[in-house]
C-alpha cells in the first residue's frame, strides 16, 4: 500500500512540476520592424536586399513573430508618422505601433551615413566603404525607447589587373554594422 502510495504521490508531483515548467517558459517575442529610412544617396537595389536579408537572418521565424509589413504600415498612418521626413519615429509613434500590432519590441533603423571611396594607385586599386546606422528600439513592457548607432567598414582591393566594384565593399560594411546593432538589441531583449 506504501508503495501505491509513494508512486502516486510522484506521479502527481512529476504532472504539476511538467506544467508549472511549461507555464514558465518564455513566450515567443513579437517584433514590429518599421521600414528603414535611407537618408543617403546610395539607392541601389543590392542596398535593400541586403537590410532584407539581414532582418530575416538575424530575426528568424524560429525565434520571433514578425509583424506583418500591412499591419506596420497601418499603426504608423494612424499615428501620424509621416516617412518622406526621412526620419526615425518618435516614442510615442513607436508606442502607438506597438499597441496597434501588439508587439513587444518595434524596431526603427535609418542609414545615416553610406561612404565609398576609390583610390587608385599605379599598381592597385581599392575601395573603401563606411557605413554609419541609426536605431531605435522600442520595448512595450518598460515604456522605452533606447536610440543607438552602429558603424561598419570594408575595404576591398585589386593589385595590377582587376577593377573592384562599390557593391561588395557597400554590402559588407552594411552587414558589418547590422551585425553590431543585432548584438546590442539582443542585450535590451
């Protein structure tokens, strides 16, 4: 009889611990990412697919629910945000995006400062890009927002034959700069 005892009182308990764990697990965070500014003169497609493709790589499905572009787009016009500003929004529109699509964390990023130069000598060629970002993100559950920057560089060069190109140097130093910013985000998360 013990023994029928002690086994239910474990099963009961295994069942109870199981769920509690369960209840304590971290829910998936939703993040809302407003469309970039890009405040430079560098308008070419690669520049675009790269801050694409970084977003989806450094916010997986996997690990975050990502608010839908149309929704986004939504709770920015009902918040007055208006985009041909070419600036980051304010708090209080973040707050207002956050609220409309329920996400815990809105993201904003504007490329503030794309520079590439060439420098040809006799016997090389290279080019030299340095990109500067500018972010703010938004936390619902402390009110906050919390602006940074991030800058990232690349060169790339060619001896004696060869021409090097923009888009390479361009596309890394962006990746650069992404990289550092997913770093400080993961800290405010």
């Amino acid at each position: 009889m013990k023994k029928v005892l002690i086994l239910l009182c474990l099963l009961v308990l295994s069942t109870t611990t199981s769920f509690a764990s369960e209840s304590t697990l971290a829910k998936t965070p939703t993040i809302a990412i407003i469309p970039y500014v890009n405040t430079t003169e560098e308008t070419k497609a690669y520049v675009k697919e790269t801050i694409e493709t970084n977003f989806a790589t450094e916010f997986p499905k996997e690990k975050f629910i990502i608010v839908s572009g149309v929704d986004i787009q939504k709770a920015l016009n009902a918040s007055g945000y208006d985009s041909s500003n070419m600036e980051l929004p304010e708090k209080d529109m973040m707050s207002a995006v956050a609220k409309a699509t329920n996400a815990d964390y809105v993201l904003a990023m504007e490329i503030n400062q794309l520079i590439s130069s060439r420098h040809i000598s006799f016997f090389a060629t290279k080019v030299e890009t340095k990109a500067k970002l500018k972010y703010k993100f938004y936390n619902t559950a402390q009110d906050k927002a919390m602006p940074f920057q991030t800058t990232g560089d690349f060169e790339n060069s060619a001896t004696l034959i060869g021409d090097v190109g923009y888009k390479e140097p361009i596309t890394k130093s962006l990746n650069k700069a992404m990289d550092a910013a997913y770093n400080k985000i993961l800290g405010y998360l």
